[in-house]
C-alpha cells in the first residue's frame, strides 16, 4: 500500500478502537442500526475507497480495501458489511458503466448520501442465479420489473440497488437474458420483511418485493443487455475478497482476545496459555489466521493487477470464512464458561462468523467455482 492509504487504514483502526469496541456490545445485542458510526464511516470517506478520484472517491488499491475491511470486522462485522455491497455497486458502476451512469451515481455514493446494494438472491434459488425468477418486459421507453428478491442487506436505506434480472427469459443459454439494472427505489418497490438473524445484528437483511416496478431504459448496466450475468460474476469477485476481509477480522479479534484473556487467566498457579491444550489452540489460531490473510491479499493484488480473481477470491473466500468459524468455536474453548456469556464478545463472534460461510455464495458453491477454474485454467 502506498503511505496515504496506510494512514486510512491506521484511521480506521483507531476509530474501531476508540469508538466502536468500547460501546458495540449493547448496541449489537438490542439490534440497534448503527447510525452513529455509519455517519462517522461516512466522514473517513469508506463508503468512496473504490470510487476514482475524479468522482470524489479515494480510489484506494484493493489491498487497502481488503486492510479497511478487515478493521472495520474486527470492531463489528455489521460495520464492514454495511459497506460491502456497497463496494461492490460501486466496482460495478466504475467497470461497466456508461459515462453518464458514472457521473450520476459516482460522486453521491463516494461521499454516502446515496448508499448502495445488489440485489441476487431469490427464495428458493440461493445461489443458483441462473434459475432467477426475477423479469423486466419492455414497457415504453423503458421496463416494468416484477420478482422477489430475498437477503437483501441494507435494503432499507439503499438509495440504488444492483438489481440481476432477465430480460430475455427464453435465451439460451440462460445466463445470455441477464441484465443488470440500477434501480432506484420507487412505486412498486417494497420491503416486505426484515429477516431474523443468528448474527449480522443492527444492518438489517431484508425480503424486497418488485410490483411493476417502472425502471428507465437506460438503467442497464452498461447499456447493453445480456450482460449482466458476467457483470455481477465479477463484481462478486470483489464481493468474495471483501467476505473474506470480513472473516479476517472476526478471526482477528477472536484471537486477540483470547491471547489476553490467556494471560490473565490463571488455573494451578499458572497463565492457561502455558497449558499446552490451551497453546496449541492459540497457535493453531494464528498460523490459520496468518494463511486466510496471505490468501486474502493475494486475490486483491490479483485484482490490482487488472486481472481476473475467481479463482484467488473463491480460495481466498472459502478458506478465510471456514479459518473464522474455526478460531471463533477456539475462542470460546479458550475462554471456558465465559465464552457462551454474553457479557464477553467471543459468543458474537461465534455467531456472526457463520454468515461469512454462507455469503456471496455458500462454500459448496465456491468448491465448485474452485475446481472449475482449476480444470480450465489447466487446459489453457
């Protein structure tokens, strides 16, 4: 990283020190929305790390990216994912989009007045997008959209929405009648439900429900339909590093603070971390957590690169999330009894840690992209 975005990421540290540690657990137990450190996420320009420069943004590397993502995790993961889809809107609109998509959206999402979401998942379709029931029909000079989508984090104060879609539901094969288009909330849209949730607490995941929904014609990512499938695959590349940022995080503040209960923590006259059971999870913890980074960083220099990162995101996805889960459950043997307490953060660890299993894609599904990438880049 360059010196300018080592301080960002110091910045961002020192904020999820001093302000958000010291008060998230009661915050984060009553489910309260985190205004308070969303306008103050806004003021240190997160929500326009990706944006360029020309449109008000910091144009950070995605190494710098990944460092911010992964400190904002480490105070509470509802932080980082509160500018995750977000990010990846953004990535969207400055890859594909039209130079007048990029003038109208760009400078209002760097700064956060507009905030951002994709739109994917439907019920009963999970990752299967393909399979997306989800239809815009020509009406008029532009469409009318009608589908349900499902999952949909920060629904409620998106202000632009990545919508995937089809708008040519006979093509074959499928994934050629994909669009993406970037609808702003209106007449027809509704949030039906907020989702219960095990973790992931104050950034709601919502059920939105599309009712002929009017979107102009040039909403299309892009201009040109049909793209959208290979469209959101790679902006899910960023949605992939930026999940395993967030794992890196969770990981990190399970085991720093179950390196400094095992100091303070004492049974038959010694620190438990002396004892080799409780070492050798300390250890395990760190060596695995050290390996997700590496992993992490490689996908985002990937992209840095200008090259494609399916394979480096899927890996770096997939093993950071599982290492997370790992250190979580470790953390709370670390920490005994106290570990299932509320009154200690290690059980919201545990509970957050699951989600970044199951999101941008479960690790079933990324086994698959895995091996995929594997056999084709094999016969190349």
């Amino acid at each position: 990283m360059t010196e300018e975005e080592s301080e960002i990421v110091d910045t961002v540290a020192r904020f999820v020190d001093r302000e958000v540690r010291p008060t998230v657990r009661d915050i984060e137990h009553a489910n309260d929305y985190p205004e308070a450190f969303i306008e103050e996420m806004k003021r240190l320009g997160i929500y326009g790390l990706l944006v360029p420069e020309e449109y008000g943004g910091i144009d950070a590397s995605m190494e710098c990216f990944v460092a911010v993502t992964e400190q904002l995790a480490r105070g509470w993961m509802s932080l980082a994912g509160a500018m995750g889809g977000h990010s990846v809107v953004v990535y969207l609109l400055r890859t594909f989009g039209t130079a007048e998509q990029r003038s109208r959206y760009l400078p209002s999402l760097a700064t956060g007045q507009i905030r951002a979401t994709m739109a994917l998942t439907e019920p009963g379709g999970g990752s299967d997008l393909q399979a997306m029931r989800t239809v815009a029909t020509r009406h008029g000079d532009g469409f009318l959209v009608n589908g349900t989508k499902t999952w949909i984090s920060n629904a409620r104060r998106a202000g632009l929405v990545a919508l995937l879609l089809k708008t040519d539901p006979a093509a074959r094969p499928a994934h050629k009648g994909v669009s993406v288009l970037l609808v702003e909330p209106a007449h027809g849209y509704t949030v039906s439900r907020d989702i219960p949730k095990l973790g992931y607490k104050g950034v709601e995941a919502c059920e939105v429900v599309l009712d002929d929904v009017f979107v102009p014609g040039d909403a299309v990512l892009g201009a040109a339909e049909g793209a959208g499938f290979a469209q959101m695959m790679r902006g899910l590349e960023v949605g992939r590093i930026q999940v395993a940022a967030r794992a890196l995080g969770v990981g990190q503040a399970a085991l720093d603070d179950s390196i400094s209960y095992a100091q303070e923590r004492e049974t038959f006259g010694r620190p438990i971390w002396q004892h080799q059971s409780i070492g050798n999870y300390l250890a395990d913890m760190a060596t695995s957590l050290r390996a997700a980074r590496l992993l992490t960083l490689d996908a985002a220099r990937k992209i840095d690169s200008g090259g494609r990162a399916d394979l480096e995101a899927g890996m770096a996805k997939l093993f950071a999330s599982e290492t997370a889960m790992q250190i979580a459950l470790d953390a709370v043997r670390v920490h005994g009894g106290y570990g299932y307490s509320t009154e200690f953060d290690v059980e919201r660890y545990f509970r957050d840690a699951p989600l970044m299993i199951v999101g941008e894609g479960t690790n079933e599904v990324l086994r698959t992209v895995i091996v995929r990438q594997l056999i084709e880049r094999a016969n190349r």
